[in-house]
C-alpha cells in the first residue's frame, strides 16, 4: 500500500501585527510631515501688525469719536487711553453714523492701533518732516492707514536690508475732513502691474474736529479714513525690509495705522525636501 500522498496547504500570506504597525507608522509619520509643512507655510503668510513709531496725537479726541481708536479722553485733549490697543478690521467695524455702500471698500486688511504711555495713537507728520518706522521682517506688500489735514501728498521710501530702497513719490491722500471717496490702482516705479492701491476703508458723517481739532465741536461733515498699500518689488520682497520713510509733501499727513503681509520663510520647503526621501529610503526598506 502506498500512503497517501499529503499536500501542504499554503498558509494564508499574512502581515505580523509589528510589520503591520511599523508600515502604517511610517504612513502616521508621512501625514504629521506635510501637517507641519502646511502649518508652518501658514504661521508665516499672515498679515502682520507694526505699532512702534513716534506718535503725536489721540484719533478719538482730534479726529473724530466714531473712528477706530484705542480709547476715550478729553475732546480736543489729544490725549485719550494709554497702553491701550484695537484691531480695526474694515469690514466689520461700524459706529453709529458710519456710512456703507458701494465705494467702500470691504477687503481692507486688519489694523492693530496702539496708544503710548501718553494716550497718544497716531502720528502727524508736518509739511518737509519725515516719520521713519522699523520693520526688520520679511514683507512683501505694506499697508498703511492713513488720512490728511487740508489734503496732502506724502513720498513713502522703503529700505532693504542691503540698503537697497524703492520710493513711491506724492501718493495722493484726501482731507480726512470732507476728502473725496477713493477706490483706485496705479502702476508705478516701473512694474508690470498694479503695486499701489488706493481705498476709502471707512466713512462717518457726523460731527468731527475738522476746522477746531476738537472731536466734538468741529465740522459737521463726511470724514474718511483710507488705506494706501504697496506691492514691494521683487529685490526687497525678497529680503528684510529694514524700514518705512513716510515724507510729508503738505499739511499735514496722518498714519493710523501699519499692517504687513510676510513673506513664507524657506524652512517649510526645506523640511518638505528634507523629510519625503528619508521617509521614502525607509518605507522601501521595510518592503525589502
């Protein structure tokens, strides 16, 4: 008799727990890289908020008591909260005799406006005087909220870390007491496209200090704030920009307020570069 002949039945191919968790690991590991690489690329394109700069003068007190500004204080004072801040983002802040409608602009950028310890929250720049601001980031477009006594046209020079230096000369800007509405783009300095731009961000109709200085005993009128922005040309949007040079052409220019669009730091691309081989030479040695 011969014995039956026995046939092996192929085990089922199947993954040990370990090999199973290390793959799917690597996989976890995969997914955190480009999480970090996401977040990283967005901690560093934000709008940022410069607020250290000599200033002059209170907004509520001076200018008008419907304006974004940083807290109350005695008409005509310019004298109003210290140490104090607000964010003013056009496209939700209203006031009481604020003005909507279609020549208003609904995208200006945030603002973060910032008192001294003596209550003051902007600046006023004199006909021929310059007002100089530190940045010391990597920036690729500056906003500036601005206004004018009587109308005024005011240079604004930016300067790189190289020393390098892009001007952008008379840049209009209306009487913040009764000025017109503005809503433009200008191509300037030589680009290709727009790199200036011009907008009404909020209006009032109200009691101002137009004519007095005094919020509350001034002209009855329409007062405007605008925000004028700047596109940097690709040598300073490429390195730090050291500082702003706001020169006054008339009397008087105003600043409110200075926000900055950063520029991505290179770190997020580098570890991207940097992690997906590592991560490939491991996966195709657990394969093998």
């Amino acid at each position: 008799m011969h014995k039956a002949a026995m046939h092996r039945i192929p085990r089922p191919t199947s993954v040990s727990p370990a090999c199973a968790c290390t793959q799917s690991g690597w996989f976890r590991g995969f997914l955190v890289l480009i999480a970090l690489v996401a977040l990283t690329g967005a901690a560093h394109a934000q709008v940022i908020f410069i607020t250290t700069w000599a200033k002059t003068n209170n907004i509520s007190t001076n200018l008008n008591e419907e304006f974004p500004a940083t807290g109350i204080g005695t008409p005509g004072s310019g004298v109003g909260t210290p140490n104090a801040s607000f964010l003013f983002d056009p496209a939700t802040y209203t006031s009481a005799t604020s003005i909507g409608g279609s020549n208003l602009a609904a995208n200006g950028v945030t603002f973060e406006l910032t008192s001294d310890s003596s209550g003051h929250d902007f600046a006023e720049i004199n006909g021929g005087n310059s007002l100089t601001i530190t940045v010391n980031q990597n920036v690729s477009t500056v906003y500036l909220l601005m206004g004018a006594y009587n109308g005024t046209a005011v240079n604004v020079t930016f300067t790189g870390a190289d020393s390098s230096t892009e001007t952008f000369s008379n840049v209009s800007l209306p009487d913040f007491n009764g000025g017109s509405v503005m809503n433009q783009s200008l191509t300037v300095n030589g680009s290709a496209t727009p790199n200036q731009f011009d907008q009404t961000v909020f209006q009032t109709h109200n009691i101002g200090a137009g004519g007095t200085g005094n919020s509350t005993t001034g002209a009855y009128n329409y007062y405007n704030l605008v925000e004028v922005s700047f596109a940097l040309n690709s040598q300073l949007s490429s390195q730090p920009l050291t500082s702003i040079t706001l020169t006054s052409q008339g009397y008087m220019t105003l600043l409110l307020g200075v926000s900055a669009m950063a520029v991505p730091e290179p770190e997020s691309c580098a570890l991207l570069a940097l992690g997906l081989p590592a991560l490939a030479l491991a996966w195709r040695r657990r394969r093998h």
